[in-house]
C-alpha cells in the first residue's frame, strides 16, 4: 500500500508514530499533536480505507503492520522513539512490535483489540455487534441516544459520523474480524520495547483480557485502567490529559 503520512514538529527530535481507530480520521491525534509537536518529531499515517485520499479497502491488521515497516524502514526510520495505537490502531502497535523489524523504546496501546482466541460463535457475536454499532453511527440522532455526545465531544461526534459514512462495509468488516484473528507469535518475550496497554474503566469488560495476553507474549508491559474513560475518549475528549499521562510514562521509564 502507498503509505500516506502527516508530519508534524522538528525531525531533529525523537520520533513518536501515531496509529488512529477505526473509523477515525487522522486528525482525531490533532489535540495530542499540538501539545507535543514541540518536543518531538510526530509521523501520523491514515490505516488503510481511511486516507484523506486515494482511498482503499482495509485488508487485514498484518498487512498494515508490514506496510507501515517497510515505509518506515526505507525512510530511514530503523529507530522509533515511541508508537501510540488506539483501538485499532492499538491492534496494527502490537503487531509492529512483533515483526521486531525496527527498534522501538516505547509503545502505547490505548485499549487496543489483542487476539484472545475467540470461537466462531464468540466472533460471529462481536462482529454482528460491531457492524450494528456501525450502522448507528450512520446517524446523528441514534449517536445521540447512545448518550456519547456525553462522553465525547459534539464536534467529535460530528466528524466521526462524517468520517464513518466513507468507509466502505468491506472496510468494516474486515476491520472487525481482522482485529480478533490476526497472530502475535508466542517468541516475542525479547522484545526490549517498554509497553503500556492502557484502557479505560467503563471498558474494563471488553480490554483486561486483551491487557493480561499482551503481558503474557510481551516481556515489560505495564497494565493500567483509567478510572471514568470509555473507549479511546481520554486521547479524544482530554488530551491535555492525555500528553500529560504520555509524558509521565516515558520519563518513570528511560534508562
């Protein structure tokens, strides 16, 4: 895939590579690039079936992984100083830390959908579910009844259901099975990458056990819940917050 990137901040400066949600657009990191485009070098790609333009259909969690390494790697980004990954993009962190193609110091994976060996009626379920809530966020009004207006921001809100109502259903779907069904090797214990899987506590439910997998195919992950957040809405709805906690994971965990 054509890899389409947005660069903010001095090169110079470490680099922190920032991978969006489904159904996002890549500017929902906007917020979190404008308190740290001072400090760091920021590289933030559009996942496939979301680009700004020449838009494709998403394919798969691994095929992302391996593209966003091979353009990294020929453009000269053999060290990263830290991915964040939320959602979906959380999925694509996970398994770019597996390929162990590049260095990495940090990684952030901000309720991220980990592979918990689901059966075909777990997956049936969650897919069924996910393309559901999908077909409510075509529509203002049900977004509204969900009551996220609450947990969100309106302008948010908005962007998302403009955002969502491009993404082909194919896109969806092989989002939604792709996330539970993409492979994270067992051999990854030597990764030397300082991990965070982080997750709000509205969604402890759906994201401990995808926390407690990771610590278990990954050697220095660090677990923690936030108490009050829903899915991906610190990064979204409180990023001063959310710099603010990136900072302070970063510095408790240089050498």
């Amino acid at each position: 895939m054509l890899v389409e990137m947005h660069e903010y901040g001095n090169i110079q400066s470490p680099t922190i590579l920032f991978l969006h949600a489904f159904g996002m657009h890549w500017s929902m990191w906007q917020g979190v690039i404008d308190g740290l485009k001072t400090d760091y070098h920021l590289l933030i790609p559009s996942l496939e079936g979301h680009e700004d333009a020449h838009r494709t259909v998403f394919t798969t969690v691994e095929h992302n992984a391996l593209s966003l390494s091979d353009w990294l790697c020929k453009n000269g980004y053999q060290k990263i100083y830290a991915v964040i990954g939320v959602s979906l993009g959380g999925a694509v962190t996970a398994k770019l830390l597996s390929l162990k193609t590049m260095h990495i110091s940090f990684a952030i994976i901000d309720a991220g959908i980990i592979p918990v060996g689901l059966n075909q009626v777990q997956e049936l379920f969650e897919v069924s579910s996910n393309m559901f809530m999908l077909f409510a966020a075509h529509n203002l009004h049900l977004i509204k009844l969900l009551g996220l207006y609450d947990q969100y921001t309106q302008k948010q809100m908005v962007q998302f259901n403009k955002m969502i109502k491009t993404i082909t259903w194919k896109t969806a779907k092989n989002v939604f099975y792709g996330v539970d069904t993409y492979t994270l090797p067992n051999c990854s214990s030597d990764v030397t990458t300082n991990i965070a899987y982080w997750y709000g506590s509205l969604e402890e439910k759906e994201r401990k056990a995808a926390g407690e997998r990771l610590k278990q195919l990954f050697s220095n992950v660090t677990i923690k819940s936030f108490d009050g957040y829903n899915h991906a809405q610190m990064c979204l709805a409180k990023p001063e917050v959310y710099v603010a906690n990136v900072k302070k994971f970063i510095a408790a965990n240089k050498d």
